[in-house]
DNA sequence: GAGTGGTCTAGACCACCTG
DNA sequence: AGGTGGTCTAGACCACTCA
C-alpha cells in the first residue's frame, strides 16, 4: 500500500473510498493512515481529508537510555564519579527553564560519568527541590542524580535540545580532551504533570560521542 | 489507563484482563499498550506478555525538515551556494557507507545554505550514480541536491548520525567561523527498497545551532 | 502445545472543521 | 450542515514463542 504511487505533490485521498478500493476494513486504512502521518508523510484534518506532504520533515526516533546502560551496553566499565553537590536559590536561567518563583530551591549537582576509565559524559543538573523534596536525603555519592530521578520519578515528560560548543578550560580538564575541544550537549527539561522536575546539561566530548536514530 | 500504578519495577499484567477490568475492548487495550510500547515504556514478546520496563529509554522524536523550510520558518532568507561538483570514483569510506562495489561511481557535491546571509549549514554529499543515474544531468546550481533528492526519491529510509567535531581550516573559512569551532555534524544515510542513494555529511556552526524534540 | 500479542473486520458514534 | 478523521466495540484468525 505504501508502495502505491498517488503521491504528486499533495492531493487528497479519502478514508472509506480507499478501504472499498483494497477491500479492507475502515479502520485498517485509518491505521496505516495514521502511521503514515506519525512519519510526516500525509497530513490529516477533520474535513479537509489527507494530504500527501510535499517536502516531508524526516521523523527520526532516538532512544536515550541511562548513561549507565548506554555505556555498558557498549561493552564498556561504568564508573560514575560526584563532584559537587549543593543546595541553592536557583539562578535566573534555571529559574526560566523550570519556571520557579523567585527565591525557589533547587539542588546542584555536577559529576562525570566514566567508560572503561575514560570521561564519557559531564552531567550538571539542577533539581526542584519543591518537586522532589526526597532529593535533599539523597547524597548521589552512590548512584548518580540521572539514575536516581528515574527511579524515583517515572513517566515524566521531556523536552531535549542538542548542540555543539566549544569546551570551556574547566570542562576540559574534567573530560580530560583538548582545550577548546568539542563538545556534544544534550540539554534535558523533565516536568510530570503538576511539577516541573529538572533541568539538566550533559556534556559528551565530540570525538567520542555518537548519537544514531534509525528510520 | 496510563496514570495507574502497577509499575513496580517490571511486571506482567495480561491483556485481555486488563479490556476486562476496564470495561473496554482487547482492541483499546491493544493500541493503548502499543504506542506505549512505542514510547520504551513497556517491552511486549508474543508469549511472555508484557513487562513495563525499569529504566525506559526516552523516545525523543525529531523532526528534521529540508533545509531551506528549516531556515525559512525560522523567519529568514535563504540562499544556496554550490561549490563543488564532479563524478567520481566512490572512496573508500563511501563505498562502505553506500555499499557500492570498487569503482562504483558516484557525484560529489558541496555546498552552503545560508541564513539572512551568514553561513547556516555546510552541505557534503555524494549521490549514488547507479541508484539515482539522473543527477548525472542536474547542475545543482538553482536547487540543493538535499531538496532535488527529497523531490526526486520520496519515501526513501533513513539512518542519521548526530555528533560534534573541531572545524578543519576551510570548514572554518568557508562557515565564517573561529578556527576550530565547534560543528554539530549530522551524518546521513539514505536508501530505498533497491538500492542505497546517498550519503551526506551536514555541517552546522555550533553557536547557532540547536535541535530540539519535544516529549 | 498453548497462550500471548499482532492484526484484521464490520459497524457505530462523535468531535471537529471547513465550505 | 455535512463530511471528515478519531475512536471505540465485539469478534475472529494467525504467528510467534515460550515452557
């Protein structure tokens, strides 16, 4: 069916018209319909029917795990390490990212995250402390504040953006590469449906990193 | 459905239980577990049943558009410049990349998009002959090979590659930035049910550029 | 071999949106 | 106002895969 070829431009089809064509059932058509839009293929509204999308945006799906199950999915040693970790009035551009009052809480964290002994990733993270008051009895000596808020706060939603910067001298030396080395980010906001929960930076160095989304 | 708790850590509930307990049929049972199978919330194999998953990977969907609607919709101008264009003997690690025997030829091209007129994306690319024997007759010069092959070859699979490197002296030159910078580099490949078409390389100055996936 | 998910059918009601 | 997609039901067959 996907194969058919009634893709000019943008042109409608129907819904029922097409399940009487291939002598199939509504809803089967309603189904690859949907998929087919879910990959920005067609574009579909109420009365106004499908439409074949001309210069289709390529949906690509990526699957970011725990660092810890990325790297030893990887074959690698993980080790995780803590650097620093404070309570705080949260600084204005965390207070934008998690929408909080002025004078709200959040608890800092800076720690690396090691594969087979080598710096993988830099995690800097900022947590609601009003969200996630348990936070403030957990040291993340022991497990790291990416494990621990999966754990502790399931099925959040969240917002990703990646980019490339230019390490600063402190990232540098803590990721052991280069001065000015390249740097794989990953900015990360997590909020359930009452609370926004965190937002967090993880840093990769870029000769390293690889991220792959396929289909 | 999916606010309830039966999510320690993984466990099986059944399906046609689960249409029984809420009163709905296996049908709404089976798409709601489905697309939260497609989320990396649950895990589900014909036998066994369904285990919600301890430490989901995120499933981050990301829209990437041809270049020029990606530049335009963010409001500026936009302007192609080809640089380069010849056929040639694929290299080795195109022929790898594209499965192409010794000697399979193939047309290389690079070139820049711009945005209001500053270098927005460095474009190296090398086209598949065989697949696409077509692109033999087209210049490149009045259409970007990303848009004449997203005309040309619709519906086509894809496998994207998301990293940071340092630019190289004439990355740099020709982006109009630092020497050395940071490039967010998205490495493409794309294929149909026959053959594979081409393999690109996309070069975005660091400071400008983000990705973003929503929930 | 038996039970699970994967997929389909035929029919229905509704919300939305456009003309 | 009417037609479209969105969603649901009740029932069915099948393929896979585990035990």
């Amino acid at each position: 069916m996907r194969d058919r070829e009634w893709l000019p431009g943008e042109t409608i089809p129907g819904e029922q018209a097409i399940a009487q064509e291939y002598g199939c059932s509504r809803t089967t058509v309603n189904r690859a319909l949907r998929e087919l839009a879910d990959l920005g293929v067609v574009e579909r509204r109420r009365k106004a029917g499908t439409r074949v999308v001309s210069q289709p945006a390529r949906a690509a799906t990526l699957r970011i795990p725990v660092v810890r199950k990325e790297i030893e999915q990887r074959g690698s040693a993980y080790r995780y390490t803590l650097l620093q970790r404070k309570e705080m009035k949260a600084p204005i551009h965390i207070r934008e990212k998690l929408s909080l009052p002025k004078g709200g809480k959040v608890l800092y964290i800076l720690c690396t995250h090691y594969a087979d002994g080598s710096p993988y990733q830099l995690e800097e993270r900022w947590i609601n402390l009003t969200a996630v008051p348990t936070a403030h009895d957990e040291q993340f000596e022991a497990i790291s504040p990416n494990e621990w808020l999966v754990l502790t706060e399931p099925l959040s939603n969240a917002e990703h953006t990646f980019s490339a910067i230019n390490a600063t001298p402190e990232q540098a030396t803590l990721l052991d590469i280069e001065p000015n080395g390249a740097l794989f980010v990953v900015e990360r906001r997590t909020w359930s449906e009452t609370h926004t929960i965190t937002a967090a930076k993880l840093f990769h160095p870029g000769v390293t990193f690889k991220m792959i989304s396929r289909t």
